[in-house]
C-alpha cells in the first residue's frame, strides 16, 4: 500500500489498518515458525506497509495539534 493512499484515509480508518497490518504480521510469523508460510518475503512487505500507516498517523496526528 502506498502511503499516498493511505494519506487518503481518516484517522480511524488509519487506526483500523494498522491494527488490522499488526494482526496479519503475528499470523503471518505464527505460519512461518510453524513451517506453513511459502511466501516469507510478505512478512517484510507487512513491516513497511504497517510502519507507512505508523508514519501517515503520525503526521495526521501532528497537524491536529
């Protein structure tokens, strides 16, 4: 996801994506260490994409203040 249109969302949009990134990164490490996950590269496509959304909430939350 790009951080352009994460931009586009609201703040609790924002808040449920990133929550919803976090549980797919535990189910996605719980897959890899139980040898089921094929594709381990999403585990650091999950990262970025969750630390995108940290990032715009972050910003968002900032020009509030």
């Amino acid at each position: 996801m790009k951080a352009s249109e994460l931009r586009e969302l609201s703040l609790e949009e924002l808040q449920a994506k990133a929550g919803q990134l976090r549980d797919e990164i535990f189910n996605a490490r719980v897959r890899h260490a139980t040898g089921q996950l094929e594709d381990t590269a999403r585990i650091g496509v999950l990262r970025r994409d969750l630390a995108r959304a940290q990032t715009v909430l972050r910003e968002k939350n900032e020009a509030e203040a």
